[in-house]
C-alpha cells in the first residue's frame, strides 16, 4: 500500500485490480508582480482591490481531476455522491472579492485602432500597426516601476495595466498565458465606473 502514495494508482474494490486514473496538469498563472502601494487606492475603486491580493497557490490536480470527472455539461452541474452542486456567481464573488451587482459587463471585441486606444488609456503602445492583445512581458517592462515622480495620470494608467494584467493572467487566462485581450482595456476607461 505505501508504495502507492505519490502516483495516480488507485486500488479498486476488487484487491487484485489496479485502475490507473488520468490526472489532468495545468499551468499556474500569477500578475508576476505585486503593485505599487500608489497603485491600491484605484484597483480598489475599480473594484479589483481583492483580485489584486491573489497570488500563487498551490493547485490540487487529483482533485481537478476528480471534479472534471464528475462534471456533466448537460446541466453545468457535479454529481457527486452526496448529490448535485455547482458553482455559482455568488461563490466566485465570495472567493475573488469581485463585485457582481449591476449590468453585466459587455465590450467589443474589434478595437479598429488599437495603437491610439493604449496610448489615450496606458500613455504608450507597444506597437503602431494593428493587434488585439497586450503581451504580459510588456506590461511587466513598461508598468512594474513606477517612478517616484509619477503623476496621477501615470498611477492611473499602471493601474490600468495592472488590471490588464490580473483579468488576462490570473481571472480570464487562456491556454497561451502569455497575452490578455485587447477588448478589456476600454472597459477600464473610467475606474470609477464599476458598472
């Protein structure tokens, strides 16, 4: 029997039985920086103060996996042996401290002039041609450090970043993990706006 702790061997009712389950791998992400204590006071009046404290944690992947094995898409429920359940929109605003009151949150997903909306929301771009995602490496380079002078415009505009950066790495990641949406960086034009 010790000798199967660590793998993903499990003894079935039957002794002589061995049933190898499948164990799903997934991939970690995190911001990959902490803000700028300038940064707070604005990711909390956009309403990501709570997201902004998530960091890494450790993943239980025989449970993942366990759960994805219990899932039945036909009524997005688990079953299990105690009964159904899933998860609601009230326990991930219980988890993540977001708000869930109000309209739902809608955007588009074409930005016809991505360069000029960077610049009037982040004061750069990281390209004059068309694209529709912010890579997380530049984010990281140009919103990490924010100089000691900066002004509210600037902390607004690393907050925005930030943001980005939390919805793309941490709340809405992708398989790539490398990148976040374009279509999100309009929505944080006004942070006081939580919608």
């Amino acid at each position: 029997m010790d000798s199967l702790i660590g793998n993903n061997n499990h003894i079935s009712s039957n002794i002589n039985e061995m049933v190898e389950y499948r164990v799903l791998k997934g991939r970690i992400h995190s911001v990959g920086f902490q803000p700028d204590e300038r940064l707070i006071p604005f990711l909390e009046l956009a309403g990501f103060g709570s997201a902004a404290l998530i960091r890494t944690f450790n993943l239980r992947y025989d449970l993942i996996s366990a759960l994805v094995e219990r899932w039945r898409p036909e009524t997005h429920t688990f079953h299990l042996p105690c009964g159904e359940c899933t998860i609601t929109l009230k326990d991930v605003a219980l988890q993540l401290g977001l708000p869930i009151d109000g309209n739902a949150v809608t955007g588009v997903s074409l930005i016809s002039r991505p360069a000029r909306l960077c610049y009037d929301l982040l004061g750069r771009s990281p390209s004059e041609g068309k694209f529709a995602t912010l890579r997380f490496s530049w984010l990281k380079t140009n919103f990490e450090h924010l100089s000691s002078t900066g002004t509210e415009l600037e902390v607004i505009q690393a907050a925005r970043a930030y943001i980005m950066r939390l919805i793309g790495g941490v709340l809405m990641t992708d398989t790539h993990g490398s990148d976040v949406h374009l279509m999100y960086l309009p929505l944080l034009f006004d942070l006081h706006n939580k919608r």
